[in-house]
C-alpha cells in the first residue's frame, strides 16, 4: 500500500468514526424525551453511560432494559430445548454493557453460576460495579480468554461473530471450543441471508460463492465494522461439531430479537 492509499484510508476511517459519532448524537436527541420518561418511571433501574448503551445496541433506555429482558427470554427458550438449566455454567461471549446477562439469574436460577466476558474496557468495569449476580472479565481482541479447558456448559455470543475478520471467526471458535464442556452448548447469532440486500453487487457476488463477506475499514469489534456469513461458512466453522439447530430469521423492525441467524452447536469431544 502506497503513502497515497494509507492516506485515502486513514481519511475514510475516521469519516466513519464521525458518522458513528454523529449517529449516536442524533439517537441521543431524538430519543431525549422517551429516555427522561423512562427514567422517571424506573428510578430503581440503574442503567450504563449513554454511550455504551449505544454502542451495544442503541440509544434508547427502553430498548436497552426491558429489550435486554425480552431478548434474554427468548434466549432462555432456545438453551432449554437442547440443555437442562440446572446447575450449569453459562458465560456470555461479548456481553456489552450487561443488556442481557443482567436478567438471567433472575430467569434462570436453578443453582446457575454466570459469567461474562467483553473486549472493552468501561463496559467491564461498569458491568463488575453494577452486576453482582455475574463474574465479569475483560478479554482482547485475540482470542484468549482467563477460564481453564471444559469449564463453560453453555455459552452464547449475540452478534459477536458479525464483527470479527474471518482469522478471528477461527481463532475465537477454537478458543470458545477449548473452554466449553464436552456435549456442552455454543448458542451464536450471525448475519445471514436476511442481510443479502445489503450487500454490494461485488460482496454479494462472494457471499453466493460461500465465502465470508467482510467490511472492516474501522477497528475489529467495533460495531460498525461488519461480518455476513452464508451457510456453506459456518458450516465450514462447524465442521467437528454437531449443528443442533440453525433458525433463518425474517426481518422485523418491531421485534426485541435480533434478524440475525441462530446457530446452536453441541461440542463433540
């Protein structure tokens, strides 16, 4: 790459971190009156710095709180088709500002220990202070992480993989492979052909030939940098393992979930 072209990109990322910025701005004001009313109406409910909220999901309290709660009902449903929720370990991979760990004790219980896991910094530390019930750790980028080999019985990334270059697609699978107990259950969400439309002509043309589609002119794991994933590669991910279910999602703007693809996969030891 030229002085040129580094040049030109160093210029397109942070056009893209303005925009971002920018974004988070506009959500802030227009969401101002809704976000007052809900503190108002929920004084007890402590909530994360605005701008966390946003970065994980966005900037609107309701949909942060009792959004988290719906998302981590359906999550609950899913996990009890293929596992008993007694007595296990449940870790979640990239848990943002807590918006769903933070409901599940109460959800779960069933003697559960919780655990939680996020690659920035302030959200840990705001999680650890705000979170008692869930052991919290920060991890980075690389996939490594501070919990010895078959610990987990369950563990779930919820639009994780749809910020990752396809070496961290394998680094981390490996990584949560390693710390996830033999028969135990990896729950993952991806971007899959919901997403076909927005994609170019060029990218849509790779995604159709099965290969990982990436944009990533912003920093790795940061929300605007983006994954799409057709079946042929994640079930190239999953080649040792066992798919237990694989739900293709429609799109609804009115929905608490994600219109990200669930994958469920059982750890073959």
């Amino acid at each position: 790459m030229n002085v040129g072209q580094v040049s030109n990109s160093l210029r397109q990322l942070k056009l893209l971190y303005l925009v971002d910025k920018l974004q988070y701005f506009y959500q802030k004001s227009k969401n101002s009156k809704i976000n007052k009313e809900f503190e108002a109406n929920n004084p007890t409910i402590i909530l994360p710095p605005d701008y966390l909220i946003y970065e994980s999901f966005q900037m609107n309290y309701d949909k942060y709180y009792n959004g988290g709660k719906e998302t981590a009902i359906w999550l609950k449903k899913y996990l009890k088709k293929h596992t008993q929720l007694e007595g296990k370990k449940i870790l979640d991979w990239g848990c943002g500002p807590g918006r769903i760990i933070r409901h599940l004790p109460n959800l779960v219980g069933n003697n559960c220990e919780f655990f939680a896991t996020d690659y920035n910094e302030k959200t840990i530390n705001w999680c650890s202070q705000n979170i008692p019930e869930v052991k919290f750790n920060k991890n980075s980028l690389s996939a490594k992480l501070p919990y010895p080999d078959d610990y987990f019985d369950v563990i779930y990334g919820i639009s994780i993989f749809t910020h990752l270059s396809e070496k961290l697609h394998y680094d981390w699978y490996r990584e949560l492979w390693r710390i996830l107990k033999p028969n135990g259950i990896l729950f993952l969400t991806t971007q899959g052909d919901n997403y076909k439309p927005k994609l170019t002509n060029k990218e849509l043309g790779s995604y159709e030939t099965g290969k990982l589609v990436v944009r990533g002119m912003v920093k790795e794991g940061h929300r605007t940098y983006s994954a799409f994933h057709p079946k042929v590669f994640m079930n190239m991910l999953f080649k040792n393992d066992t798919v237990l279910e694989h739900v293709e999602t429609i799109s609804d703007v009115d929905n608490w979930q994600p219109n990200q693809d669930v994958w469920i996969v059982k750890k073959i030891s």
